[in-house]
C-alpha cells in the first residue's frame, strides 16, 4: 500500500509517515520499482500501535522504546503520565479560574485587567507584606471577585494578613455570595480553615452571614460554636445564649461571653431567661468554685430579681473567693451611681477588683 493511501485511511498524513520513516519508528518494508514507500499490513498495525500510544500522552521517543525495547515494562511509564496530566489539569484548572475571577469584576478595558490580575497575584505572593497590600486595595476601583478573597482568607496563614482581608471581604459585596462562600468552609476537615471561615463570617456586615452564623452554633468544633456565639450575641441573637452560657462555665471566652449576654439582657424577659440559664449551672462543692466565680462575673451586669436572689445566695457560698465576688458585685448593684457607670459596668469593676491584693475592696464589702 502506497503512502497517500495510508495516510487516506489511518488518518496520519504523509507527512508525519515521512517523519516516522526518519525516525525510525515506522519503516517501509517495500519499494516500488519507481522508488516509492510501501507498505506492508503489519507496518500499519504498526502506526495504529504509535497512534494508540501517543494517544495516551507518549513522546514519539517513549513510542519508540515502548514499541521495541523488549525489557520495556510499561507501569512506571504510565505513573508518570498520570503525574503529568495531574499536573497538566491542575494548571489550567488554575488558569481557569483565574479567567473567572477576572470575568466577574466586569473589566472595562485592559488597564481593568491588569489591575485584576496584579491584584490577584499579589494575594498568592509568598511575602506577607504584598499580600496585605492586595487586600487593602482590593476594594479600589476594581474590585477582587468575592471568590478569590475568600480563598485566600480561609489559606491565610498570616494575622496580620488575615485581618485585612476579612476587612475586605467585610465591604467587598452587599450579596451573600461571600457569606454562601464561607459557610462551605465550616464543613471543611481542616480545624484552622473552618476558624478563618467562622471568623470572616463574624465580620461580614448583618443579613447574609446571620443564617451560616446560626447554623454553626450545631457545629461539633468548639472553636466554631464559640466565635459563632460571640458574633450573634453582638447582633441580638437570643438563640446564641446556651452557647454563651456553656463558654462561661468552660472558662473559653468567658469575659467575652459575658459581656455579649450583658447585651442581649438589655430586653426584660431575656434578661429573666438569661439569669435563669446561668443559675441552673450552679453547683455546689469546692471543684465547682472556679465555674462559680465565672457565673456570679456573669450575673452581675444582668438584671432582674433572679440574678439578685442567685447573688444573694452566692454570697454565702462555702468558697470565700465566690461569696466574695458575689457580695462585692450586690454591693455595686446597690449603689445609685450604677446607672450611669457606662460601659465599663459592674462586671469590669468587678474584674478590677480581683486583680487587687485581697485586703484591697473587696474584703471589704
């Protein structure tokens, strides 16, 4: 068979037959009396062997030796085309998403996407200063795609790194793609990924982040749990409240969570239901005394006849470290000028107090 003819019904073209005789790969076995190439049956099963190989991935040299190196075994080879085509795949995985991000800003002119693109590199820098930088200026005229500040908040390894770009991502977008984005983070099985992602959620503004907030209060990480109390306590949510009140009896937190109660007991009736919750972790015996202390901190800036009748008793209790808190936080509470303490409040005073020698005011009172 004459070479047009292969190539006509192979599919490979004269030229590359050429270039496999030169090769060395696939030789004629014939020639015609005018000279030219023929071919034999078992030299185009050789071609589809070549064919077939280098389907796969193969350098016409690796054909060659898989073809007639009879000490050729194959398995190495094909571990490293699978190396090679992970890698392959990899890159323009990222190369696409690259193109996406770039997309999503909506780019007007080329200046846009170069400005998208500097961006986008100086987040993956290995210095931690550039990537700063990239955060803090990604909110600029052109804005980073809420997708890439969010991959980069939940790998940031850097505090400092960290906290600019939960500001950003804090004013990057009024839609909830950011906060959608960060709830799929708490399911990773990375424990500090799942923290970033509670964190940035945290400081995403009202509305979006609320949902995924209230959702992490059932997360089996404590860390989780903890921030996601933290945050909803500062925005009114009353559902945080048996979290809170479990971060005072563990001692995670404590001060935090107190203060996010002395909140959230602004309201009356959950000022009761609050005091009542803090009350049932009470309990007796001196291993107990330290989670006593963290409660009796904790009723002091709730109001109500509940967190007074528990002071009252506290303040008898057989620890004298507790019943010494608590009779010093009643006598703050009956003092007049407690309505127009601030901010700082009984529970600060309070701490106050501890930090002074014990024949400082509170032997006192």
């Amino acid at each position: 068979m004459l070479i047009g003819e292969v190539a006509r019904r192979s599919g490979v073209s004269a030229r590359m037959l050429r270039h496999y005789d030169a090769l060395g790969l696939v030789r004629p076995t014939g020639r015609t009396e005018g000279g030219y190439r023929e071919y034999s049956g078992e030299d185009i099963r050789r071609i589809f062997h070549i064919e077939s190989l280098r389907s796969l991935g193969l350098s016409l040299r690796e054909v060659g030796r898989a073809l007639d190196d009879p000490g050729f075994t194959p398995s190495a080879l094909v571990d490293d085309l699978i190396r090679r085509t992970r890698e392959r795949i990899a890159a323009e995985t990222e190369l696409l998403t690259r193109l996406s991000r770039i997309g999503a800003a909506e780019p007007t002119d080329w200046g846009d996407v170069l400005q998208v693109v500097a961006l986008l590199q100086g987040l993956g820098s290995e210095s931690a200063g550039r990537r700063q930088r990239a955060a803090l200026t990604s909110t600029q005229d052109v804005p980073l795609p809420v997708a890439a500040l969010v991959e980069a908040a939940l790998t940031e390894t850097s505090p400092h790194v960290a906290g600019a770009l939960r500001w950003a991502l804090a004013r990057a977008s009024d839609d909830d793609g950011g906060a959608a984005l960060l709830a799929e983070g708490l399911g990773s099985p990375v424990a500090e990924v799942r923290k970033r992602a509670v964190q940035s959620l945290a400081e995403l503004p009202d509305g979006a982040a609320t949902g995924p907030l209230r959702a992490a209060l059932a997360s089996p990480d404590p860390v989780v749990r903890r921030c996601a109390a933290l945050a909803l306590g500062a925005r009114g949510g009353a559902d945080a409240v048996p979290t809170l009140i479990d971060m005072i009896v563990a001692g995670a937190n404590d001060v935090e969570a107190g203060d996010a109660l002395s909140v959230l007991a602004g309201d009356p009736a959950s000022a009761e239901r609050i005091a009542a919750g803090l009350v049932d972790r009470l309990a007796p015996g001196g291993d107990q005394a330290a989670v006593r202390r963290r409660l009796a901190q904790a009723l002091a800036e709730i109001p109500g006849e509940t967190a007074t009748a528990a002071l009252a008793e506290l303040a008898g209790d057989d620890d004298r470290g507790v019943a010494l808190t608590a009779a010093y936080v009643l006598e703050l509470r009956r003092r007049p000028q407690r309505a127009s303490a601030g901010r700082q409040g009984v529970r600060a005073r309070v701490r106050q107090s501890q930090s002074r020698p014990s024949t400082g005011s509170t032997s006192g009172t």
